[in-house]
C-alpha cells in the first residue's frame, strides 16, 4: 500500500479524495494536513510515497511548499491538486518539483487515473 | 476614469463571456447537469455599479466572496438563496455526508466554499491566460445575509476599493427555482488591461 499525506484547506475536498484513495485498495492514507506548516510537518515526518498538495492555502502557496520539501530533499510523488488553473502557474509547478497538477474540478475516476500513472 | 470604446467593449464581453462560461461549466459538474447562463448583455452588465440583485425577497442569502489578488484588483460574490444552496449541497455532497448529521454539520458551509473556490478560480484562469497577468483568487469567506445586507455589502466594496467596473450573470439550470448570480467588481486595473490588449491585438492585424 502506498501511504499518502493530503494537503488541503478544504474538508470536503479532503474526504473526497481520501475517499477515492481508499476506494481503491491501493493507498493508505496516512494524514491530512489542512494548513500548508502542518503539510510540511507531516511531509517530512512521515515521509509518505505521495503527496497530493492544494495551491492557496490560508498560510503559505502550494508551490512554495512543494520547493521546500524538494529542498529538503523528500522524494516523495507531489501531485498539485488545485483550482488554480493558469497556464504558467501549472508549469510553475512541474518545474519546481511537482510530478503532476491537477485542475479542479475531477472526478474521483480521474483523480486515481492520474495517481496511479506517477507510480507506472 | 478610464472608458472603453466600442471595439474595448467587444474584447471584454468575449473575455467575461469566455471566463463565465467556464464558470458554468464547473458549476455543471456539482450539479450534476448542464448549467447555462443567462444572456450577457454588455449594456446592461459591463458598467459601473451596482448590479441589481434579484433576490429581494431572501433573508438567509449565502454570499460567498473571493478576492482577486495580484495584477488585477477585483471581487467576486456568488450568491445562493437558502433554497439554491441546498439544492447544490444535494447534488454535490455523496449519500454518506448527507445522511450523516455529524458531517452534514461540518461540510454545509465546506462544500459551498469548495464551490466557490472552483468557480471563481474557473473565471480567473480565463482572465490571468487572456489577459496575461498574474492573478489568483483568495480563500473564500461565506456570509449568511439578508438582502439589505447583501446591498450593504457591495456598496462598502465598491466605494471602499474604488471599484469602477462591474458585470453579473445568473446561472440557469432545468429547475427554475435554481439561479444563484454572480456579480464581479474590478478597479481601473481590468479596463486598462482591457486596453492594453485591444491595443496588442490592433498592432498584430497591422
């Protein structure tokens, strides 16, 4: 099973996609982090096989996160799992270390599709 | 105050119309059907505010708000009568959340904020792509208000951060009691933005 941290300030979103994730037999969640110093507290703790990340949250940009846990040196998967959607701020995030970005809004089909396809 | 000249207001209808249509089209996916729009009229909706809300007879209005933040300086409110509200979270919430009166009372005002944090964001990619500027949407704030407030509200916005321009469009959907609307105010930056690329777009016909 592939341990998962879920970075969002949404609960709903949240149980969305740790719903999706159990679902599937193939991932365990392993936490759920609603402000971005709570995502890197739990990343680098738990080191999980994949993080999914929001993009604004209350306290910090998804993206920055992603370049400080990279900077720390966490290998983890980093899919960026926002409603931001603006051409360059998706390839901001690729080319800082992120391994996918997602748009809101995806069904949970999509969502799973697109996880499993970082661990091909 | 900066004005628009016909061509300006042509390129602003497209862009609004593009970015509300995208709107639409995520407020489809909560749904659970095809929202549409009601006409956008530039003549009555692309001009200085206020809008006219038509929900004079609401007391528990859902207004959601998020700031645009970065190079353009803007507003949005998406706003739910009680009854459209629960009309959303019906559709968009799955059977365990809404027969669960422990998570009910934790995701009612969630999937709402989740909502409007999508649609918003939905306008924005379409304005930040088009217009090339560098802006995101804040995090969502809900207020529960009645319709003197929801007036109050906008007003304080429009005289306090000197917004000049403002359009809104309902929602439509199968069920006629559902047709939340959504008012955005911008400052001087969207009409000179406006311009700068109207003006872009006149040098590459050129």
């Amino acid at each position: 099973m592939k341990k998962v941290l879920i970075v969002d300030d949404s609960l709903y979103m949240r149980t969305l996609i740790n719903s999706a994730l159990i679902a599937t037999g193939r991932y365990e969640v392993i936490g759920q982090a609603g402000t971005g110093s709570q995502g890197i507290e739990l990343a680098l703790e738990h080191e999980p096989d994949l993080i999914t990340m929001d993009n604004i949250l209350p306290d910090m940009i998804g993206i920055d996160i992603v370049k400080e846990l990279r900077a720390e040196g966490l290998t983890s998967k980093i899919i960026m799992v926002s409603a931001v959607g603006q051409d360059d701020v998706v390839e901001e995030g690729r080319s800082n270390g992120a391994d996918d970005y997602l748009v809101k809004p995806f069904t949970a089909e999509i969502l799973v599709e697109r996880i499993d396809n970082l661990f091909a | 105050m900066l004005e628009l000249n016909p061509k300006e207001v042509e390129l602003a209808r497209e862009i609004i119309s593009h970015g509300l249509v995208k709107a639409a089209e995520s407020l489809s996916f909560f749904m659970n059907e095809t929202i549409t729009l009601q006409e956008f009229d530039q003549e009555k909706h692309l001009c200085t505010p206020p809008p006219e809300i038509n929900k004079k007879d609401q007391t528990n209005i859902q207004l959601l708000i998020t700031k645009v933040i970065g190079e353009l300086n803007g507003v949005c409110c998406l706003i739910f009568s009680e009854e459209e509200a629960n009309q959303l979270r019906q559709s968009a919430l799955p059977p365990e959340i809404l027969n669960s009166p422990e998570m009910m009372a934790e995701m009612s005002d969630g999937i709402l904020l989740e909502v409007d944090n999508i649609i918003s964001a939905s306008v924005i990619t379409q304005f930040s792509n088009i217009l090339k500027v560098k802006i995101h949407g804040g995090v969502p704030a809900l207020r529960k208000v009645n319709y003197a407030e929801l007036e109050e509200y906008i007003h304080h916005e429009i005289s306090n951060e000197l917004y000049l321009i403002s359009f809104k469009t309902s929602f439509k959907s199968s069920h006629v009691s559902f047709a939340p609307e959504f008012v955005w105010l911008f400052d001087n930056s969207f009409i000179q933005n406006i311009k700068n690329l109207a003006t872009k777009q006149e040098e590459g016909t050129n």
